[in-house]
C-alpha cells in the first residue's frame, strides 16, 4: 500500500455514488491531486470540502496510478470568504485556475505556498487585488511562461516600457513598437512593480496575465475555456 | 440473485434504484410489500401511477404540483410581494413545513457551478428575472445553500436585481448546536451576525 500525508487546499469536490466524493485537492509535494473520500457527500463532511478550505489529508492506494482515497482533516476553512463577493469571487478564480491550468500530480511548492499566502489574505480588501495580481504572475513564472519586463525586446531599454509582446511575454517600448504598437498588450507600471496600484490598472493588468494563462496554460493543455469565475473577479474589482 | 419470478426480479432490480436502496434492501422492501399486498402494495402502485399520471413541473416558479401552475403560484393570498429562492423543490418543502414563509418560491434547480459547465442560462435565473418585473416583487429572500457554490449563486442574483430588496437567510449556531461540535467556518459566520439581547 503507498501512502502520504500532506496538508492541501480543497479545489473541488463531486459527488461519487451515494455517499463518497472525488475530491480534488492542491499540495505541495503532490500538486493537483485527486481522490475518493469515503462519506464525502455527507453533511459532516460538506463544510471540510468546500473550495479552499485548508485540510490534513492522508492518501492511500495500492498502486501508484491509482485514483486511491483520501482521509480528510480540517485545519482551516475559508467560510468567512462567503459573506463577501469579492472574497467569494477570488476563491473561485484561484480554484478554477488550479484546476484549469495545473497538470495531476506536478509538484510546485513555490506555488503552493504563494497560494496559502493569497488565500489568508482574502477579506484584506485594499490589497487582495494586487495580491491576487502577483499571484497570476507567479502562476505563470511557476509553468514556465513568466513574464520578462525587465528590458525592451525591441531596444534593450529599461526605460519607457509600455507594452508586452503576446509571442514573447517580454516588455517593448513605445519606441521598440513602432507600427505593431496596435498588436501588443498593455504593460500597466504595476505589472513591474511600480504606480500606484489603483483598480483600474490592476485590471489592466489583469487583462494582460489573462491573455498569457487562457493561451499558454490553459489553451496550451487542451481546449477548455477559461474559468468563468475570473471574469466575474476581473468584473467586481474596482466596482466593490 | 433470486429465486424469484421475472416479474418480482424486475420490481427488485427497479427498487434497487432508488437512493438509499441497494439490492438487498431493495429485495426485503419487495418482500414486504408482497406480505402487505392488500394494505400496502395495491394503494402504493395506485398512488404511484396516479403521481405518475399528474405530477408536473409548476410553469411559473418550477415546485412540483399537479397543475400547470401549482397551489401557491395559485393563491392570491401568497401575492404579498415577497419570493423566496430556493435550489430545489426539497428546500421548497423544507421552508413550507416550517410555515413561516407566506410568500411564494422560485425553484433554480441547482446552482452556478464552474466545475459541471452550470451557468445561469442552465438555472431558472432569467425566469426569476422576469417574475421580479411582472409580479411587481418588493423583496427576494435568498435560501440557498452555504456552499461556496450556494453563495456564488446568490451573490450572482442579488448583483443582477438592482432596485429590489435583496436578503437572504441567516448563518449560525443551529436550534440545539453546541459550540464544541461547530466548524469554525459555522463560529465566524455566527459571530459576525451577532445581534444585541
């Protein structure tokens, strides 16, 4: 029999037959993975499952490809995100991306504790959206499509960066783009770390990482749409 | 499986199908009813093909009745302006046994769910829309689930319902909870509900 013990983040849960549930969870050292939780589609059990409740989980199976059953814990929820709507609407873009763009059992603990961070700070209104922010860029670093905004492309410039290329995901100047400006995408100054970080940019911002994860992560790895609970963050920040 | 006629391993296998029933069970239950023949099989097949026969989806706000327009959608005395949103007919029945509510009801038949492609057009939401407007609405209780899923649904509602009151149904410590043996997801929620005495 192999087995692991980790902590995770709840992703999803379905029902599986009567009682149990194929619960999908992220960790660290195992990434996206799921498994069938026995009494998981009891009421005991409906508050441990929720998305983004934080939870001690115990793997075992016979063979390593098995789907194999989780034993769940709780360690943490999340409930207090459902009173409000930007806090509701960030949990799920964070679970549906997981789901979305991470392949089954690729470990990534930079991302894993990046995630944890982001989470806790839900409720934090003033800086969850720029939080959230940095979060998508680091999704992107951590598979492999980081974004390169240190210097122009075009030029070698490091000043005067106005937008990203979508081929490259690196930055090119006003000067750099030149007739092709109409094609790049936005580079706000807080993609680098600079501006005031107001709504608005942060969702100009946004607009930019969402074109590199719906073409590169979640394109890349089938053809799935991009989880409508992003758009609907993407919708409230700046409008809560 | 059993050494019984066509006809009884047909009925078993069909029991079998229902939720809670496996085929074990499903065989005692037949077996029951065959003792209970009189008293029990015959009115259960009569009232089953008579639910069978009549029982419909109520046009307007998606209970289940036995009319096109069901009882309460019916009743002028539950026109008093308020609906109450519900998941599912069983949260339907729920609110109607507690007899607190003299409203009427809007079935959604499930939650927006990312996960199972559930959108709002797959809900009875537009519907909803349309009865705010025609029924002359002046309040909308929202009694969903507290899931994450319930609540996206209800956050998703109350955003498309601007001008109308929009509640929805207290979370806290149940009637005979103790706080020992609540999540604290159930703790946070009652604290932050908290109300002077």
């Amino acid at each position: 029999m192999i087995e692991w013990r980790e902590d995770g983040v709840v992703l999803a849960a379905r029902k599986h037959g009567e009682t149990s549930a194929i619960v999908e969870v992220f960790t660290a050292e195992h990434g996206r993975h799921a498994g069938v939780v026995r009494g998981g589609a009891s009421r005991k059990m409906a508050a441990t499952l929720q998305p983004g409740a934080q939870v001690d989980i115990t793997w075992k199976a016979r063979l390593d490809d098995h789907l194999g059953h989780f034993t769940i814990e709780p360690v943490r929820s999340r409930a207090q995100a459902m009173g409000d709507r930007l806090s509701l609407a960030g949990l799920n873009a964070v679970a549906g991306l997981l789901t979305a763009a991470l392949a089954e059992r690729d470990a990534h603990p930079p991302l894993y504790r990046r995630t944890i961070q982001l989470l806790d700070l839900l409720g934090e209104k003033e800086v969850w959206p720029l939080a959230y922010l940095q979060w998508e860029l680091a999704l992107l670093d951590e598979m492999g499509f980081g974004l390169d905004l240190g210097a122009c492309a075009v030029t070698g410039a490091t000043e005067g960066l106005v937008y990203v290329s979508p081929k490259s995901g690196r930055a090119v100047s006003a000067a750099g783009a030149g007739e092709w400006a109409a094609k790049l995408l936005p580079l706000p100054p807080v993609l680098r770390g600079q501006g005031d970080a107001d709504d608005s940019e942060i969702r100009e911002a946004l607009g930019t990482t969402g074109y590199f994860i719906e073409h590169r992560l979640i394109k890349g790895s089938g053809d799935r749409p991009m989880p409508a609970a992003r758009a609907r963050l993407l919708d409230l920040i700046g409008r809560v | 499986m059993t050494d019984a006629p066509k006809a009884m391993t047909d009925l078993i296998d069909l029991m079998a199908r229902l939720p809670g029933l496996g085929p074990r069970s499903a065989r005692r239950a037949v077996l029951h009813l065959i003792k209970k023949r009189g008293q029990l099989m015959g009115p259960l097949a009569e009232a089953m093909a008579q639910v069978s026969a009549t029982a419909r989806e109520c046009l307007n706000c998606g209970n289940i009745g036995t009319t096109d327009i069901c009882e309460i959608c019916q009743s002028e005395k539950r026109g008093n302006g308020m609906i109450c949103v519900v998941e599912d007919v069983a949260d339907l029945w729920a609110m109607e046994r507690s007899a607190q509510f003299k409203g009427r009801y809007h079935v959604l038949g499930g939650t927006l769910s990312a996960l199972d492609a559930i959108g709002p057009d797959e809900l009875r939401i537009p519907k909803l829309l349309d009865r705010i407007a025609s029924e002359q609405i002046s309040e909308v209780i929202l009694a969903l689930s507290a899931t994450i899923d319930g609540q996206t649904t209800a956050h998703y509602i109350a955003d498309q319902l601007p001008g109308v009151t929009v509640t929805s149904l207290a979370q806290g410590v149940p009637v005979g909870g103790e706080l020992d043996y609540l999540d604290d997801g159930t703790i946070t929620a009652a604290l932050k509900a908290r109300r002077a005495l």
